[in-house]
C-alpha cells in the first residue's frame, strides 16, 4: 500500500488518532521480553484487526526500525505513524508509544527496592518472556511458511543462512542485519521477490 493511499485511509476512519494513539499505547504497554516482541502484536492489531498493513509492511516497517538507532519500538511506532498520517500521525504513535514505559518506569523507580528483591515480580516477569518468546516463534513458523509457499530459492537461502550464522556461529544480529540487506539489494530486485 503506497503512503498516499494509507494517508486516505486513515483520513477516511473516524477517530483515526484516538485509535492510534490507543492501539500504540497498549502495544507498548505489551512489548515485554524485546523489541521483536513487537512483531506479532504490531501484526494482530494492524494486520489482522484493523487491516491497515499486510505482513510484508509490517517486516519491512520492523527491519527498518530495527537497523535505525534507538529502541525499536519507538521507531516502528514513528515509521507507522507517519506512513499513516503524517507528522501528526509520528507524534501520536511516539507519545502513545513512550508513556507506558515512562509510567511503569517511573512507578518502579519509586518502589526499586521492592520490584527487584520481590519474588513474584520476578516471577511474573519470567512468565511474560515464556509468553514472548511463543509469540516470536508463531510469528517465525508463520512468516517462514509464507516464503516456503513462495519457493523462491533467494530468501529461503537468506532466512536459512541468517538463522546458521545466529545460532550456530553466534553472528551480531546487527551484522546480520545488514549483511541480509546487501543481499537483498544485490539478489532480491527481481519483480517476482516483490509479490
């Protein structure tokens, strides 16, 4: 979808920025465990219930703000916002985006001492990265089918190389980052890896 025609969309949707702003905010407020966390609740809320993005927007939104600096949550929040709306659209979703950690932070900075010694808390924590890491992996299985499907050899060698150099060798996500974006401007230009 071009930026003009998800700029009409979202004009043409009543309470556009109140929907945003809400949608961003609990996004946020779940982004636990990482900011890859953020991939499958950007996909459930935009994708799925809203329909404002398909998978492959959300993965080059993600990969965008992964390879930019800062947190990664933030800046997909401030890509989406303005491929949305504009620099309305970015100062919402930033501000969505940033007050529930600023709220939680600053609850905890008050209570230190007792979150950090505080079993449950540590308990519940645990439990939210076991959370975390399902949804990651549900949102892999499924993105990896969608290119299996495809049976194109260029990004199944991409995801199969990546997934190698990570976990058997150890490679800097980072690196691998850009490394996978080199390839894909050398090899993936063809009209058929555009589908």
């Amino acid at each position: 979808m071009s930026h003009e025609e998800m700029k009409s969309m979202a004009s043409a949707c009543p309470n556009f920025y109140w929907k945003l702003f809400q949608s961003t905010f609990l996004i946020s407020a779940f982004t636990v465990g990482g900011g890859f966390v953020i991939i499958p609740l950007l996909r459930a809320k935009y994708v799925d219930e809203y329909g404002w993005l398909n998978d492959k927007e959300t993965l080059n939104l993600v990969s965008i703000a992964q390879s930019m600096p800062g947190v990664v949550a933030v800046n997909a929040s401030i890509i989406l916002g303005y491929r949305m709306a504009g620099i309305r659209g970015a100062l919402t979703a930033l501000s969505a985006t940033i007050l529930p950690p600023l709220i939680t932070l600053s609850a905890i900075s008050c209570a230190y001492d007792w979150f950090a010694t505080n079993p449950y808390v540590r308990y519940a924590l645990k439990g939210m990265q076991c959370g975390a890491t399902a949804l990651i992996v549900n949102v892999a299985i499924d993105l990896l089918q969608k290119q299996w499907k495809k049976r194109l050899l260029w990004p199944l060698a991409i995801i199969a190389g990546t997934f190698v150099a990570n976990f058997f060798f150890a490679v800097n996500i980072m690196l691998l980052v850009v490394i996978d974006g080199i390839l894909g401007l050398l090899f993936l230009r063809s009209a058929e890896y555009g589908k």
